[in-house]
C-alpha cells in the first residue's frame, strides 16, 4: 500500500483512475460534459514519476502480494518491489526517503526484536546516510533500539494498534 500510494502521490494519478463506474455517473443532476473536463484536467497533471519507488520485503508471501499489487495497479514502470533484507540491500543513491514498517512483534513475530530495531538502526546509519527514514511500529520500546533521535514522532494507528511513525 506505501509503495503504490507514494507512486499515486508523485505521479499525480486521482484514486481510482482505472475505475469504470462510479455512483455520480447515474445521479439525476450529473453533468457529463464537467465530468469530462474533470478528467481531462486529472489526465493532464499526470506526470511521470519524479523518483524511483523500490520496495524491499523479507517476508516472502508479503513481496508476492506486494508484485501482484503493482501488476494490477498498471505501475510495474514505477515501482519495484524484491524479496530481500535491509541488510542485504544496496544502492547507489546519495539521498532518498525510506519508510519501514518492521515486525512489531505482534502478528509477525521475531527471535529477538530489540535487537532487530538495533540492527536496522545501524543500516540506516552505515548504508543511508544522506536518507530521511520513517519507522511505523506498535513496539515502542524496541523502536528505542535503533539508536537514532527522532526528529518528528507521531502517533497513527495500524488496525487497533496504536503506533509510533518517527521521523529520523
């Protein structure tokens, strides 16, 4: 959902675009010719993409839902997705915005999550620097573990969970 959100967002494409039938279209008031320049307009400001989407997941039935996602959205030129671990991924950017949405340890659980936050600190510390990073997580004290100040901290909430979107 980030990854196709944030390629929605940059690329200017209204939510569902590809949608055939919305209610309005039988409306006894509805004014065809408004809804066409409506159109028109969203189909002008479309632009291409401003910057690589790539996404990562660990998690292999994840990164395959992730891929079916983006084939039926029509944003495979946009937005990639791979199976592999933050540790494991490198690039060659100078800058870029990550957002991570780590196991909290809840429905996904993990061997040791204070230790998996310390470690994904440390990427974001050894492999991204010049990055902004955005950490959504439940676990508020493993979340201590990544070892960086917060510069903006907000509470959202996934579900019923309550969490933390920090800003690092």
């Amino acid at each position: 959902t980030i990854l196709l959100d944030a390629s929605l967002i940059g690329r200017r494409i209204p939510p569902h675009w590809k949608r055939q039938r919305f209610a309005l279209l039988s409306w006894r008031d509805f004014d065809a010719k408004l809804w066409s320049e409506v159109k028109s307009e969203a189909q002008a400001n479309i632009r291409p993409a401003p910057a690589p989407i790539l996404g990562f997941d660990q998690d292999f039935n994840a990164y395959q839902s992730a891929s079916k996602n983006i084939n039926s959205a029509d944003l495979r030129d946009t937005v990639k997705v791979l199976w592999k671990k933050l540790n494991k991924i490198e690039h060659d950017f100078e800058q870029g915005t990550l957002v991570v949405n780590p196991p909290y340890d809840e429905r996904l659980e993990e061997a040791d999550i204070e230790d998996f936050y310390a470690r994904m600190g440390d990427q974001f510390k050894q492999k991204f620097t010049g990055f902004d990073a955005f950490v959504i997580s439940a676990n508020r004290e493993a979340m201590k573990r990544i070892g960086l100040k917060a510069s903006k901290k907000h509470i959202i909430f996934n579900g019923p969970l309550e969490c933390r979107f920090q800003h690092y």
